[in-house]
C-alpha cells in the first residue's frame, strides 16, 4: 500500500519535532558527559584524601610503635662519646 506524502505528513510527526527532540537527548548527553568529568575529580580528589588519611594512620601508628618499644627516632642508633675530659 503506497501513502501520498499529505496522508503521511498527517499520519507522522514534522521533521522539526525530530530536531527539537534529538537537540534535546544532545543537551542531555553534553550535560551528562560533563557531570561525569565532575565525578571522575571528586573520585580522585577524594582518593586522594584518604590516601593521604591512611598514610598519616600509617606514619602515627609507626611512631607509636617506636615510643612503645622505647625507640624515637633516631635515638635507637648509639651516641657518640664526648672527647671533651670530664672535671672532677
């Protein structure tokens, strides 16, 4: 069955409301491309953070190791002796 182009016009929608709609999903797309670049540097700042959270735990757990078991430092290595006499 052949459709004159007046019947078909009638029967579907004008080109323009096809324009408007896909310049609508291309917004749309633009827009979530950009709030997924925001994300993706809030993901690495904040991988950032705790990376850097998690090394100072790291460092302060450490030194509270060496401050238990009586070393800071570099107090564990021996001290020179003074050449200077002592009076008496």
């Amino acid at each position: 069955m052949v459709v004159s182009a007046e019947q078909a016009a009638e029967v579907f929608p004008a080109v323009r409301y096809f324009q408007i709609h896909f310049e609508f999903l291309q917004e749309q797309l633009q827009l979530i491309a950009r709030n997924q670049e925001t994300l993706q540097q809030q993901i690495q700042q904040l991988e950032a953070r705790l990376s850097a959270v998690g090394q100072t735990e790291q460092l302060s757990n450490q030194s509270e190791g060496l401050t238990a078991s009586g070393g800071a430092g570099l107090s564990s290595f021996p001290r020179r002796q003074e050449s200077r006499p002592r009076s008496q």
